[in-house]
C-alpha cells in the first residue's frame, strides 16, 4: 500500500483518538447520553457511527459501534448508550465510565445510512428503542442547516418512560411546523393515550408517515427484527426499496 495511504490511514477516520468524557446525561433510567471531546474529530454527517474502544489494565480489549446522537459541530460527539441485560461495555459506559475518563473512538463510520443536510424532499425517520438515535442527529442537522425538509418521525418505544431525548423532541415539535413526530407504545401507554398498546404496524406508517407518491427518503433504525419489519411493510405499502435505508442495532464487535 502507498506511504501516503497508510498515513492517511493513520490520520483520518481509521485513526483510533483518545476522546474524553465531559458530561452525561442520563434519557431513561437505563439509558445515557454521553458528551465526548475528541480532538482533531474531523466532523461527521447525520447517520453515522463510530467505534468505541475500550482497554482494560491488562490489555484486554472490547469494541462496540455506536450511533452518532449529535449533529456535527467541533470536537464534541453525543452518544446514547443503553444499557443491555449482561452487556459487557453498555453497562460499562452507563454506570462506571465518569467524566474526564478516556475512551477510544474510530470514525466517522458508514456512508450509506445518511441524510444530508442539502437535501428538501420529505423524510420518513422510523426508530425502535435506542434507533432513535442517529435520527434525533438527523433532526438536530436539519435545524442547524435551518433545512425546509419535512420531516415525519414515528418513534416505538416499549413504555412511556423509554421515551429520549422527550423534551428536546417536545420543543422542537413546538417551534417546528416542518417536523411531526408521533410516539407509538408496544407495551404500556400513558394516561388518555387512545391508541392501544400494539407493536408500529402498517396502519400507523400509513397515518402518520408520508403517501409513498411523495418518495420520501425513509431511515429505519432499531433492534434487528423492528427494522426487517418495518422495512417489509414501508415496501408493502408502496415505498421504492431502494430509498428505504436501514440501520440494524444488533450486537456489534466483540473482545480483543
Ligand atoms: C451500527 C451500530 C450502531 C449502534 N448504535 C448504538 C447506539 O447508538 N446506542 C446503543 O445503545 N447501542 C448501539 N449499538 C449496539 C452496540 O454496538 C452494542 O451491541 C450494545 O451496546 C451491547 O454491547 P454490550 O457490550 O453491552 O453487550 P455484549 O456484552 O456484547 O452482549 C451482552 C448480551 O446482550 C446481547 N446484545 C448485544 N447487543 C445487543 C443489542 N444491541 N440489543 C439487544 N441485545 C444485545 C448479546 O447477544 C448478549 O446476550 C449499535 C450497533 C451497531 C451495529
């Protein structure tokens, strides 16, 4: 490989950066949102991920990816970690992990799964759970661009108290017209909510998504059989496979 490759390489998005904790903020009682600083972060666009690297004193290793929860801007990155039963780094990174501590992380990773801020037409964002989270980067992005793009997003979450980022969406929804956003409950819902608890279905991507005679561009994010399900009905409905872009949340890396 040329010298200039591998410097770049070294330098770019594969290049591991020691990032730092610099505040936290937990969005549910199991789940956190995680302020790093990481010099030199070359930006990112809304969708992205990036590794997450951690090594212990003996030199063991364990990564994981994980979504982008901000819109680029300087040397801060917002993640959104939840914590899984048993899960080795998730409950490292909500629990233990305290500011000022050193982290490693890798990226920006993926260029497919993006929304990119010059864009107009209508966008259909449907998140499961944590999926929420490369989203609300989408949503922040296209604020900071001061984007016209119509943006729907249907968001699944099991209980009212699985909710992230629920004042942000709330005031933005407020001051927004160009953004709706409509939260559906699989399990438990809250008090005069008139839509019985049921997993997103056909029904609620037809209400509250767009007609797919409008082409919007369609991101899907979530736990692995949230996303394959969603994506079958969005194409069942008539949306164009090709523009239904998904991100699956599945286990990801492994120990070192
Ligand atoms: C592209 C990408 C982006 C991601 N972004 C995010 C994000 O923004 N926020 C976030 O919280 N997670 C995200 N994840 C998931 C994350 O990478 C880890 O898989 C997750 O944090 C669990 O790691 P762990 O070390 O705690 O669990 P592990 O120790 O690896 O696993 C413990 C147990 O949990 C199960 N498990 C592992 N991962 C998951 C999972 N994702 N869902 C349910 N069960 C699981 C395992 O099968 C095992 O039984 C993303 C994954 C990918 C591939």
């Amino acid at each position: 490989m040329a010298r200039a490759a591998v410097s770049g390489r070294l330098t770019g998005r594969l290049a591991w950066r020691v990032a730092r904790l610099v505040d936290h903020r937990d969005e549910t009682p199991t789940a956190r949102t995680l302020v790093l600083a990481v010099p030199g972060w070359p930006g990112h666009l809304p969708g992205q991920h990036v590794d997450v690297r951690l090594t212990a004193a003996d030199g063991y290793t364990a990564q994981r990816s994980y979504s982008i929860a901000s819109a680029a801007g300087g040397d801060r990155l917002e993640l959104t970690v939840q914590q899984v039963p048993d899960g080795e780094v998730s409950a490292y990174l909500t629990q233990t992990y305290a500011i000022g501590d050193p982290v490693e992380v890798r990226g920006p990773v993926g260029g497919w799964f993006v929304w990119h801020p010059t864009g107009s037409g209508p966008v259909l964002l449907v998140a499961g759970g944590s999926g929420i989270v490369p989203l609300r980067a989408m949503i922040r992005a296209r604020a900071a661009a001061a984007s016209q793009a119509p943006f729907r997003l249907l968001y699944s979450v099991r209980t009212p108290q699985d909710v992230y980022y629920a004042e942000e969406l709330r005031t933005r929804t407020r001051s927004d017209a160009g953004l709706a956003v409509t939260v559906s409950y699989s399990r438990r819902v809250p008090p005069g909510h008139r839509r019985p608890p049921a997993r997103l279905g056909a029904a609620d991507l037809r209400r509250a998504g767009w007609p797919p005679e409008q082409a919007p561009a369609c991101f899907v994010c979530g736990p692995t059989g949230f996303v394959e399900s969603v994506a079958d009905t969005l194409v069942s409905l008539g949306h164009d496979p090709g523009i239904v872009k998904t991100e699956r949340f599945g286990p990801s890396g492994g120990g070192g």
